[in-house]
C-alpha cells in the first residue's frame, strides 16, 4: 500500500489514455499536447459518482427544516451556485439568530446596511467536504453567504468567496480540433467542458483539494502557455494559478497540475458510458463492508470479504478457519484500520475484470484519515487515497481488499 500514492496518478493517467483512444482513432495528446502512444494493458470503466452520504457513509436523512422557506431559499441558491442537485445539499444545522444591520451580519466592502435588528436563521449546508454557512432574514426573502469552511484538512480550514479560482487550464488545437477548459474552485468543484460554453461540474474529494491546496498556497502565481512546433494541428496548452506562495513554479509541479486538470477533464466523458447499475451495486458492498467492520459486525464483514486470507492467518495462527474472528483481531488488534467511508471513486476495472475504487475514510471525529509518515519518521508520503477493488462473483459482489493497515 505504500506504494499506491505513487501508481495512483501513474493509473489515473492510464485510464485518461484508454478512454481516449480506440482502433483506428488519432491518438489523444497528452497533458502537454503531445500525441500519446496506444494503451495496450487495461480497457477502463467510466467513473461514476455514487449517490451523497453523510460523514458516516449513509445517505443523508431528510429534516423537516429544509421545509424552512430561510432553509430552502439557502439551498437552492448554494446549489445553483455550485452546479449540483439540490439533494445533493445536505442540511447539517440551522438556529435561530438576530442579525445587527439588514445585511444579516455580512455586509461586503463599503457596503451601507441600515442599523436595524433582523430576525432570521444562522443555516451550515454541507456539499461533499466543504461546509457553508448562510445568514437569511425570516422568510427567506435575503439570504447572504457568510463563509465557507472545508473540514478535516490540516491547516486549510478557511472561509473563502463560492467561486474563488484556483486553477485554470485550456488547451486547443491538434488533428481532432480540441478546445477544452477546466476551472478548479477552492470551493472543491471544478468546471470542466469545452468552448461551446456546456460545462460540468466535477466534486473534488478531500485529497485532490488538499492537493489544490497545496499548489496554491505554497507556489507563485503561474502563466505557463506550450504550443507544439509550428505544423497544421498544432496544440496550445494553458496553465494559470493565482498562487499565494513564495515558492517558484518548477517543471514537476507544472506538470503535475496538467496531469491533474488532464484527469478531471475526462471524468464526465467517461461517467456517460459507465454501467450505473453495476458500479452502484459495488459501491454499495464497498460501503456495506467497511460499515460491518466499523460497527463491529464482522459476520457481515466476511460474508463481504472475497480476497486473500493469508495475511489475517499468519497474523492469528491461534485461530483457525474462522474468517469473521480473524477479521475482528485485525481490526481491534492487528493494526487494521477499520472506519468509514468518505468517498469512493470509480477508477475502472483491473486486468481481472474487479471494478476498482478510490477510497477516502473518515476518523472518528470525522476528519480525513491519513496515513504516514511511517515508522515514527517525521517526514514521509502520506497517503489519504486508497486502492479497492470489488468483483461480482454469481450474484453477490465481493470487497477483494482490506482495510488500511498501520504498523
């Protein structure tokens, strides 16, 4: 496993590469615009986003102060803004509150607000990993956005505007005649599409926006602009940052945010010609099996669990044939890290055929689990994103995996 931060990226690419190209197609270019050689290894599966959950992997339950017009005014307009369902909005509190001017407690720069108590709500709104809270007057009538708080990150709790851009990247030209955009937002969206103006709104996880994060609070600005030499299909590539920090852009982080932008970029392509019936069915035995073992419940576990049993036997030699023991020593006792769910992310099928999945947990206190440095260094990769991978076996789907394990 400690190794999978860096075949990650190197299999994201690879599924970006396969997705693109097809017998007899012109080879799609890569990040920086160069045509790509034909992928020869996997045939990948679109990704698919899975239905919201809760920070304990459950859909989220309906309150009846959603009914609110404050409440429901507030979400409607943080889902217009964002780009995403509505129920896709979940409503984490909403009290009472008496704001001290007409601009609810939020007025903007030079703003003249009449000295007026206004009875209204205080509503936190919660989309994937980010939280926002909006002040509104009684009947929803005005509603402000006062902040927006992403949780669970170290160091990147911040309130920021909706639409604060960190990333924009733009390419067009080549034999195909490409013209594509993405737009990342700190707010943990990004904008992808091409120059007709119809975009798509992808929702990074935890650890691509900590990624974002990084980038921008560590490096300068970057311009970076590459057009290939001067033939007829010619490809432009271009790259900017409004950075905050004091650190050069070199060339591995330039490239690296191309490979990044690359990857979201062919997300809605493939989420069209996904099998929805079969990812959500793996999806749900991958959140099932890590509910099992989190609760306690490790009968469950093993009737969800198809992969090897070697390690879980040299572990407990004590114990013999008894799958679901083995599985409560290794959480309780083993140093299998046994929790909830975050996200999962469809990644597509492995040379086996078992549907793989990019799996963020949740800690206790619901922040993002991380894991490293390891073995009591104090620096090292850290890892947030893990590897799983589910296959359907008859008519049951089997985990293959198990959880994180720390030494």
């Amino acid at each position: 496993m400690a190794a999978m931060k860096r075949v990650l990226p190197l299999f994201l690419a690879l599924v970006l590469l396969l997705s693109a190209c097809g017998p007899g197609s012109t080879p799609r270019p890569d990040a920086t615009g160069r045509p790509m050689p034909e992928p020869v290894l996997l045939t990948p599966v679109p990704t698919h986003p899975l239905p919201a959950t809760d920070s304990t992997g459950s859909p989220p339950p309906t309150s009846p102060d959603r009914e609110l017009p404050a409440v429901a005014a507030a979400i409607e307009i943080l889902a217009r803004d964002l780009g995403v369902p509505e129920d896709r909005v979940i409503l984490v509190d909403v009290q009472p509150a008496d704001w001290p001017d007409s601009c609810l407690g939020s007025a903007g720069p030079g703003e003249m607000c009449a000295d007026v108590i206004t009875p209204g709500y205080r509503v936190l709104l919660r989309v994937g990993v980010s939280d926002y809270e909006f002040h509104t007057n009684s009947d929803g009538t005005s509603v402000r956005q006062a902040e927006r708080i992403t949780p669970g990150l170290p160091g990147r709790d911040r309130p920021v505007l909706v639409w604060e851009l960190a990333v924009a990247y733009h390419r067009e030209g080549g034999i195909a005649g490409f013209c594509d955009d993405v737009k990342v937002y700190l707010t943990g969206y990004a904008l992808v599409g091409d120059c007709t103006g119809s975009n798509t709104a992808v929702q990074l996880t935890a650890s691509q926006l900590q990624q974002v994060y990084g980038w921008y609070d560590n490096t300068g600005p970057i311009e970076y602009s590459y057009t290939d030499p001067a033939v007829a299909d010619a490809m432009t590539i271009t790259l900017s940052m409004p950075g905050k920090g004091s650190e050069p852009a070199g060339e591995e982080t330039i490239q690296a945010i191309l490979e990044f932008c690359a990857e979201l970029l062919a997300q809605p392509s493939l989420d069209e010609q996904a099998d929805k019936s079969a990812l959500e069915a793996a999806g749900n035995t991958l959140r099932e099996f890590f509910t099992a073992l989190y609760v306690g419940d490790y009968v469950l576990g093993a009737k969800l669990y198809g992969g090897d049993t070697q390690i879980l036997q040299d572990w407990n030699p004590d114990i013999q044939n008894d799958l679901p023991a083995w599985l409560a020593r290794g959480c309780n006792q083993n140093g299998l890290v046994c929790l909830l769910p975050r996200s999962l992310t469809y990644i597509g099928p492995d040379a086996d055929g078992a549907l793989q999945f990019v799996v963020e947990f949740n800690n206790p206190d619901g922040t993002l689990f991380q894991r490293g440095p390891c073995c009591g260094e104090e620096t090292g990769p850290v890892e947030s994103a893990f590897l799983y991978r589910v296959v359907q076996q008859d008519d049951l789907w089997l985990v293959l995996d198990l959880p994180p394990y720390v030494p």
